[in-house]
C-alpha cells in the first residue's frame, strides 16, 4: 500500500515540477515533436523503451515513463533492477558559437522505491575549426522513499575534445563525493559511428588502473 501511494505521489510530484517550473513559450518559438519514443539495446539481450511527452514551454520540459526488460542466453526472462521508471527533466540552451546549457532532471523507481535527483550544467566552444570542447559539471543525489534515507551528494566534471569531423573524443573525468576528491577518475576515448558508439577508458588511473570497454547503441524517432 505504500509503494502504490509513493508512486502516485511521484507521478503527481513530476508532472507539477514540469508544470511549474517552466512559463510557456513565446509564440514565434520553434516546436519540437510532442512524443518520445526511444527504444535502446542496453545489453546482449537487454533492451530499454523510453516513452514521454515534450511540453511546449521556453524550457525544454519533457516527462514520461521507461521500461527495462533482458532475458539469459537460453531466452528465460530476467527481470531487470528496475523494471519501470518515472522521469523528468527540465533543460534549455543558449548561445551560438559558445553554447550554454543547464539541465534537472529526476527518476523515481517504483519497485525499490530508488529515486535520483541530478543538476548539470555545460559550456561547449570552438577551440579550433576541426576541434571542439565540452566541459560538463553535474550534481547528483540519491535518496529512497521506502526507507526515508538519502545518500551525500556526488560532483562530478568531464572534459572532453571532440574532432566533429571523425566523431573521435578524448574524455577525462573527475569526482567529488564523501570518500573525498579523485582528480581524474577516468581517462579514454569515444567514437561514433551513426547511432554506434565505442569507448575505451582507464578507471582511477593514479591509484588502481583498470581498463574497460563499451559499446553503445540507440535508435530514436
């Protein structure tokens, strides 16, 4: 009875954040498309559909449901850690050569109750005419409601330098949380080929380096 009433409850929370924190656009703004549909491959046979609505507000204001399902080799069911989530976001963009952005966004996990609460923020320039830079900073907050517990905050920065020309990235990334201050805590590489992404990276390269590769690929429309 009180997961039923916490996922309404966070149904109703998302809906009056987007409904709140964003004052419509003007008329003369240009119109995105009003659904979401976006299905992913997330594994070997793991797969993820994320659906939602784009409200046509001066912020970016989109909300909606995403569900997760994978199977084993033999094709048994395995059913994910989270089967379905509620999400929002709030997001909007500035500026032409130099772009800014801001980001909020929040999940809500109503099996186990998991939520998350994140800030980001963005600047990307021109650093060259065949190379780009991003600088990322983020905020993050997990909490449950089942439990009324939250744990501390974690920061993060990522800077990246991207060829927009071969779609090649050299990323560094670096966190704060409560164990303290990594100043790099991941080091790598990405390309992309259409909706394929490969990446390669060394995690916490000054203290325990280990490798790690991953391949990523999604479809929107």
């Amino acid at each position: 009875m009180k997961r039923r009433i916490a996922t309404r409850l966070a149904a109703v929370g998302i809906a009056f954040v987007c409904v709140w924190a964003a004052p419509p656009r003007t008329a003369s703004a240009a119109d995105d498309a009003p659904l979401i549909w976006a299905p992913a491959k997330t594994g070997a046979n793991a797969y993820r559909l994320r659906l939602g609505v784009r409200f046509p507000w001066r912020w970016d204001t989109t909300a909606g449901a995403e569900f997760s399902m994978g199977a084993a080799q033999s094709g048994k069911i395995t059913p994910p850690a989270a089967p379905v989530r509620l999400w929002g976001a709030l997001s909007r963009k500035s500026g032409r050569v130099s772009t800014r952005s801001s980001q909020v966004s929040l999940d809500f996990n109503a099996l186990s109750g998991a939520g998350n609460v994140g800030a980001a923020t963005a600047r990307t320039w021109m650093v060259t005419p065949t190379v780009d830079a991003e600088v990322h900073r983020s905020i993050a907050l997990q909490c449950n409601a089942y439990e009324n517990s939250c744990a501390k905050p974690r920061l993060t920065q990522t800077a990246r330098l991207t060829s927009p020309a071969t779609r090649t990235s050299i990323v560094a990334q670096g966190e704060l949380s409560s164990e303290g201050v990594n100043s790099v805590s991941r080091i790598g590489f990405e390309q992309k080929f259409g909706n394929l992404q490969l990446g390669a990276a060394v995690v916490d390269p000054l203290l325990a380096p280990r490798s790690v590769f991953d391949i990523r690929y999604s479809l929107k429309w």
